[in-house]
C-alpha cells in the first residue's frame, strides 16, 4: 500500500510552504511543486491558494488531506497488526524529558521480554518537535512535560503534576543567611536576580516557566548557559557556577544544592501523548499498561 505522495499533499498542508516540506520530504522543491501541479490538474480543482506567504489549503484541499490522513492511518495500523500477531513491530517514542528516560529505561526491557521481536525506537527532542512527529505520524508516543494547551490532533493523558524548585549552590550568601524552604517572588527580584542563571532550553517546560517568572518579577538575569541536560544544570549550580531550576524528580546533590520552593509554585504536567483515533495493537496497549503502572 503505497502513500508516499499523499504524504506529500499532508506534508505542504502541514508546513503551509514548498521549501519546508521538500526539506521534510527529502525531495527537491520542483519536483514536489510539479507534483501538486499535475494533482490538481487531475482532479480539476486547486488544493491550496497563496495567502500572506503561505499555502492554505482550499475547501476542497482540505477534504483531500482528511481523506490523505485517513488512509495512511488505515496503512499504519494495517501494518502494525499484521506485525504484531507474530508478537513482531515497531513502535516510537518521543521523550522530552528526564522522567521519561527513566521510566522508558525501567519498562522497555519488560517489553522486549514479552515482543522480543519489536523494534523500540526511542527520540530525545523538544515539546514542539514532538508534537510536529505526533501529528505527521512519525511518532507512535511521547513522555513529556508541558505547561501549555495542546493541539487539536494529540491526545494528552495527565501522569502525574511535578513542581519545578529552584536551586542555589549551599555556599550562596542567601542559603546561608535563610534557613527556610521556600523563597517569594520578592526574595527572588530582592537577592537572585544579579546571579548567573544556568537555564534549560527554550520550549522546555522549566525554561518557560522560569521565563514567567522573571515576567512577572520584572527581571532580566544573565543566562551563561542553556542546556537540555538536567544533570549538567545539576552539576554547574554544585560547583558555584550559577543557580538554576529543577523539577522534583531532579533535585538530586542536596549536599552542595540548597532546593527552594517557589511562592507562588511552580509547576509542569508529566504526559503521556498520543495521535487522536489511534487504534490500538496488542504491543501499543502492553507500553501504555507499563507507563500507566508506573503512576497508580
């Protein structure tokens, strides 16, 4: 069952620009223009008209690329259910987060012992670029943490609600003055704001939470460093380099990080996404029964 080229119709109506999704599509921006040319030729009526730089799709290309959505759906699943009555497949998973490292780390060696067969493959990306996969169908799953609505096409199941601390290295003039386990918005702008922030990447769920916060108190802290490594965070704030935000499940080193809660708290959602109208097989309900046992 072939669905390259309608996954090129999906892919323009995703991206709503030819050069975009030729990138994704790994073919030439003139081949894909010549494509949808004779497509429309074909079927008589324009699928998309160009409006402020951007391809959008017409009435009748919108009932092309739902139709397009439903078959590839309809191959994919075809696909994995005859993959999986031999306990045989392949399933995706994004992670955005270190939670959901861990937690894929404990459960995939029980799947594999139950499919010993199927291929697990797993992606460390951004928020946005997961739900960019989910949406195309590169992505079966992903483990992340969010703070923001959703899109219309993915299905989001909340795991659990993680507060995000603040930490500062034991040795800070703060630290040692107050011995309390919390700090005000107050406290914050009064004694932090001329440190050096170690921050996570933008789009992260901790980075943009801590955006707000210097929103709110009306601060611009210097960031010497952003990474997507919660343990390089970890390791810097130990060392004096700078303080830094942690989720709970991260606030690790208690012996040269003091952890802080922040009034008002902090906090992000653990999630469990996947596509909308996603039919299920027999390997895809064993992970989700695995995830879900882990937060009962």
């Amino acid at each position: 069952m072939e669905t390259k080229h309608l996954n090129y119709i999906i892919s323009i109506a995703q991206h709503k620009n030819m050069t975009k999704a030729a990138e994704k599509l790994f073919v030439s921006q003139s081949s894909l223009s010549q494509y949808l040319s004779r497509l429309e030729q074909n079927i008589g009526s324009p699928l998309f008209f160009r409006a402020k730089g951007e391809l959008i799709l017409t009435p009748a290309g919108e009932l092309y690329v739902n139709a397009a959505k439903e078959v590839v759906q309809i191959k994919d699943r075809l696909y994995k259910n005859m993959e999986s009555l031999n306990k045989r497949g392949h399933i995706s998973i994004g992670v955005s987060s270190q939670w959901g490292i861990r937690l894929l780390t404990a459960i995939v060696p029980e799947i594999k012992n139950m499919f010993p067969s199927v291929t697990i493959e797993i992606s460390e990306t951004s928020i946005r670029e997961i739900f960019t996969q989910i949406m195309s169908g590169k992505l079966d799953f992903a483990l992340a943490s969010c703070t923001e609505t959703l899109p219309q096409e993915i299905q989001a199941e909340v795991l659990e609600t993680e507060e995000i601390l603040f930490g500062i290295p034991t040795n800070h003039l703060f630290a040692m003055r107050q011995n309390k386990k919390s700090i005000s918005q107050p406290e914050f702008a009064d004694f932090i704001r001329n440190d050096n922030f170690i921050l996570s990447k933008k789009e992260y769920a901790t980075r943009i939470l801590a955006e707000k916060l210097f929103e709110e108190i009306k601060i611009r802290p210097d960031a010497i460093c952003e990474t997507n490594s919660m343990a390089t965070i970890s390791n810097m704030v130990a060392n004096g380099s700078g303080v830094g935000f942690f989720p709970v499940s991260c606030s690790n080193d208690r012996e040269h990080i003091k952890y802080y809660s922040l009034k008002p708290k902090m906090k992000r959602y653990n999630l469990l996404l996947h596509r909308n109208n996603l039919q299920l097989n027999p390997l895809e309900k064993t992970f989700l029964s695995y995830v879900r046992s882990n937060f009962l």
